[in-house]
C-alpha cells in the first residue's frame, strides 16, 4: 500500500479527523476509488481490534463512524459519477437486520448499486422481519439485501428469510447477505441466494441475480 493509502489507515485508526481529511482528499487523485476505501475499512478493522484489546471504547466506535462518514463524504461524488453512464438495472430493498445499528457497510453496498444503476430503498437499521415483509409487498424489488454486523443478529436474516417464505414472497425476491460476520456458509445454510463479502463483490452478484 503507498504512503498515503497507508496514512489512511493510520489515521482512522487514530481517530485523527484532521489528517485523514488531508490524506483522503490527496488519494483521490492519486488512487482509484476502491483503493481509498479499502484503506478506509482496514482502518476500522483496526479500530475493531483496538476495540477487542480494550484500548478503545465504544465512544471511540462512534467517533470512527463519524471519520469513515466525513471520508466518505469526500470519496461518494467519485463513485456517484459513475451513475451518469449506467442504465436502471433493478430494484433493490436493503437494511440493516433487528437489533444491529451497523450501516457503514450497508451504506457502501447502497453506494455502489446507486452507482451501478440500482434503484435501492433504504430501510435503514434495526429493521423489524415485518418491515422487510412489508417492504417486499409495497416496492417489488428484484432482490432484498441484509446486512448484520453482530454474531447476536446475523440470525434475523433467516427470520426474514423464513417470514417472506410464509407470505409467499420468497420466490418472488432474491436474496443477498453480508457483514463482516457473514460467511458463505452461513448465507446457504438460512437459504439465501447469495453471500456479498465486499461491497463490490455485493453489486457484481446483485448484476447476476437480475439478469
Ligand atoms: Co460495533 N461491533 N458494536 N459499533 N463495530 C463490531 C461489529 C465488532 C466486531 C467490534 C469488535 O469487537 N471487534 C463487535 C461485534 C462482535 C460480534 O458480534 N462478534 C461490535 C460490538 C460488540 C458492538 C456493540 C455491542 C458494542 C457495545 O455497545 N458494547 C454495539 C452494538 C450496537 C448494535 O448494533 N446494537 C456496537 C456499536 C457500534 C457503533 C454504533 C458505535 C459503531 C457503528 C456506527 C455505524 O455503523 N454507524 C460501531 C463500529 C464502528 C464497529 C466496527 C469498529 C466497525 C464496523 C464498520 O463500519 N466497518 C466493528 C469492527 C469490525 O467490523 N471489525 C464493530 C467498516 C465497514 C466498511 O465494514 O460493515 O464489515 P463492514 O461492511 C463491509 C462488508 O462486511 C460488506 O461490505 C462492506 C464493505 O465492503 N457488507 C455487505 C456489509 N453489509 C453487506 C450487505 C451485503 C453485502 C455486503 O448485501 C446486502
């Protein structure tokens, strides 16, 4: 990783606002979009790890989150300039699972299928089983993506699963999982159709599932 891609990294997992500021807005013009953020989720990898060893607190936690976010702010016009080119491809309902306020990285996945020429309705976190049941029935969308970050709320993603199956829906939608405790495993074993490790990964399978 170059210096200021690495600087990045640094400097999340400092929580050193004023740097990463600088460093972001450099490597824009130096780096493909990706590489920034993927420089952006180590840094909050590390934050996790400081997190895990006791260094951090979770008021740390939400400072990272407020960093990644003004990052963010700066990298999004570099992805959403993508938009212009592509054509609507699919719809898409996303959120977060019950009980799990994570989205950073359902927000990157809703980033890249905007980018991609998705139409995505947004169902935010903490989503209730009924709110994605109800979405299904209200939007009709192509796929239904959920995200969980927490070992204690990935399983919520097959009580969707299993509800959507009660009201019919389930052959209607596919369905795509991820979150840093998401495997493909996982993914199979409740009965979704695919597991988005990145979100990169996420949009290329989401590009699949619609054709
Ligand atoms: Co939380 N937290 N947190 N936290 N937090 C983790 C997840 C944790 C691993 C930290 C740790 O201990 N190392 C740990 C979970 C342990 C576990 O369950 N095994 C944890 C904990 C314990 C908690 C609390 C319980 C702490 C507490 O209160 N005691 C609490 C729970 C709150 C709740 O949800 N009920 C909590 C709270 C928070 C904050 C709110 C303070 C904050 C989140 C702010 C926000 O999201 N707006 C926060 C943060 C920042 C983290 C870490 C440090 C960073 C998460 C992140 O944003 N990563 C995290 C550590 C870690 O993950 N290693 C941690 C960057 C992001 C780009 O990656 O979200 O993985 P990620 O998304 C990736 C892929 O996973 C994938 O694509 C993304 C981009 O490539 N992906 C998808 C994600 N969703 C997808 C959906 C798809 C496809 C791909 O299809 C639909």
């Amino acid at each position: 990783m170059s210096n200021v891609l690495n600087s990045i990294v640094d400097s999340l997992a400092n929580l050193d606002m004023d740097n990463i500021i600088k460093f972001v807005k450099e490597a824009i013009e130096k780096f493909d979009v990706r590489s920034v953020i993927d420089a952006l989720a180590e840094g909050m990898r590390v934050v996790g790890e400081k997190y895990e060893r006791g260094e951090y607190f979770v008021s740390d936690l939400i400072v990272s989150a407020e960093i990644f976010n003004e990052a963010m702010n700066i990298v999004k016009p570099k992805i959403l300039e993508l938009r212009k080119e592509v054509k609507p491809i699919g719809r898409v309902v996303i959120g977060t699972v019950y009980g799990d306020i994570h989205d950073i990285g359902k927000n990157l996945v809703k980033t890249f299928l905007e980018a991609n020429g998705f139409e995505v309705i947004d169902l935010e976190v903490d989503v209730p089983v009924e709110k994605f049941v109800e979405a299904v029935k209200q939007y009709n969308p192509d796929i239904v993506g959920m995200s969980a970050l927490l070992t204690s709320t990935m399983i919520h993603m097959k009580d969707v699963i299993d509800a959507l199956k009660k009201e019919g829906l389930r052959d209607k939608v596919k369905i795509i999982v991820g979150g840093a405790p998401i495997t493909e495993e996982f993914a199979k074993s409740i009965g979704a159709d695919a597991y988005g490790e990145n979100a990169y990964k996420a949009v290329e399978i989401c590009k699949k599932l619609v054709e």
